[in-house]
C-alpha cells in the first residue's frame, strides 16, 4: 500500500524549498508609480544609472521637463543614492529639492512629472505583476491601450493641459471598407490589417502622446503640446503612409486607406473629454461622408 502521507509531505516540503530558492533571489527595482502609462520596472545593481532624456542614458524619460542627464541612482551597501547632475529643473524626493541624498523605502524620487520608489521583489512578482498591468491596459490584438484606460489617462492629460494652458488635439481614425477586407479575405487577414495599421501609428507617436484602439477598427491619438497646424501635418502624414502600404496575406497583396477625424483645443478652451470625444468622432463621420481616405480638421 503507498504511502501517500509521506508522499504529500515530501512534496510540500519540496515546494517550500522552492519557494525560499525564490525568496533569496530578491533584488531591489526602481518602480514609475505615475504616470500609470509608463509604470515599469528597472533593476538596480552595482552599476551607476543615469536618468534623463538623452539618447544614451540608462533609463529614458522623455518630458520637456527633464534634462538630458538629469540625475544618477547608484546602490552602495544595499541603499540607493540619488544625485541631482545640475539639471535645470531639479530632482527631487518628496516634493524637496536635493542635490545628493540617500533614497528609503517609504520615500518618492520625482525627475519631471515622473514620480518613482524603491522596491525589493523577486524577478517573479516583478513578471507577474506586469503581466497583469498588461491585461488591465492593453488592447490584445494591438498591444495599444484599451478603451479603458486611453479614457482614463485622456482626462488626466486634459487635466494638465488645461492648467498649464496648452494646446492639444485628439485624432480619431477608421479603416475604409474594413468590413469588406474581412468579407473577402477573411477575419485572419482583417486582424492583420488592424495590427499594421496600429504599428504604423505606433511608430509615428511620440513618447508623451496616447494612442489606443478605440473600436472594431477604430483608434484614438490624443497629442499633448501640439498645435493645429502640426498635427494636420501629422495626420497627412499618417493618411499618405497607410495609403501607399501594402499588406502581404497569404498570396494576397491588400491596399487598405484610413479616414481621420481632428479636433484641435485652444488654450482658452475649456471641453470635456466626452465632449471632446464626440466632437472628433463628428469630424471623422464628415471625412467618411465626403469620400473617405481624408483628413477633415476643426478647433474649438
């Protein structure tokens, strides 16, 4: 007869030595708390690290706020010091100004609008929790920001923009005829025209905008600091190069167009991102309505 007592004992007792494997492979991380889009990991070691918004540092935040080489994080006997490297407008730690400091636990460092803390986790919860912030702000298919969140960082961004009195737009675009690349190619190759039109946008956004997919195949840019006559010159842009691209499915060569919708917020302007959201959506119908394949602008 089998011992299955002492079996279950041998496995538990083999998990539990497991599990403190894990536990000693515990490394201290430098986590972005806010803002929520860029919330990411970065672990830290013997080696100095150089924060700012050069092309060759360690780890790049990309705000006008931040210098070039803004400060350095360095861990010396298992604390992290942070040293302000004269940038123009300050590192601080807990709303205070420093110009070299050791940085605790329970301690915010903040470099532009970017506010971090210090963590000590194991590689595994670190992947894990990432994971998790995947699924809660990412569209599946695109890897763009869900609905959901691209909502809740709109009004957050509003917010900002609104106080410091900037101009800003939000673009809305649809795929032309997208129910007939799925009637005669199928849904395979209408997801693929999905992902490749949300590469392109992708690529052509600048770190501080938010782009997401709003719908089947609709997505919605919102593009902070950007005047009309920039961002008329972007959607062009963006409307020329879908226009001349060629997606490959399959023994199918597939030309697809998309029809953008902009609305543009002066300064004094004071809407609602609801509003603001209809108010594109409007735009982009009227692109539809006059032919497609267009960009149709207004600014409120």
């Amino acid at each position: 007869m089998k011992d299955t007592k002492g079996t279950y004992k041998t496995a538990i007792a083999s998990t539990l030595r497991r599990y403190n494997d894990l536990r000693k492979e515990h490394s201290l991380y430098l986590r972005i708390i806010y803002p929520q889009i860029h919330c990411k990991c970065y672990e830290l070691n013997d080696k100095p690290l150089i924060i700012g918004r050069g092309g060759d540092v360690d780890i790049q935040l990309n705000d006008d706020l931040i210098s070039r080489n803004h400060c350095k994080i360095n861990v010396i006997n298992d604390q992290l010091t942070v040293e302000d490297l004269g940038s123009t407008n300050g590192t601080l730690i807990d709303g205070k100004p420093i110009s070299f400091q050791v940085l605790q636990f329970d301690e915010r460092l903040q470099v532009g609008p970017y506010v971090m803390k210090i963590e000590h986790k194991a590689p595994y919860e670190v992947q894990y929790e990432q994971n998790l912030f995947t699924a809660a702000t990412t569209d599946g298919l695109t890897g763009l920001l869900n609905r959901g969140c691209f909502n809740d960082l709109s009004v957050q961004q509003l917010k900002v923009c609104s106080s410091e009195q900037q101009h800003f737009s939000l673009v809305m675009f649809d795929i032309d005829h997208f129910k007939q690349i799925n009637d005669s190619f199928g849904h395979p190759a209408g997801d693929l025209v999905i992902k490749t039109i949300a590469s392109v946008l992708n690529k052509n956004k600048r770190c501080n905008d938010l782009i997401g997919r709003y719908g089947g195949e609709e997505f919605i840019m919102l593009l902070p600091k950007t005047s009309s006559q920039e961002v008329a010159a972007f959607c062009e842009r963006i409307r020329s190069n879908i226009e001349n691209l060629i997606i490959s499915y399959d023994e199918h060569q597939i030309s697809v167009t998309i029809s953008i919708g902009v609305i543009s917020l002066t300064t004094g302007s004071e809407k609602t991102m609801e509003s603001l959201i209809e108010m594109s959506d409007q735009c982009l119908y009227q692109a539809k309505k006059q032919g497609r394949n267009q960009v149709v602008q207004n600014m409120v």
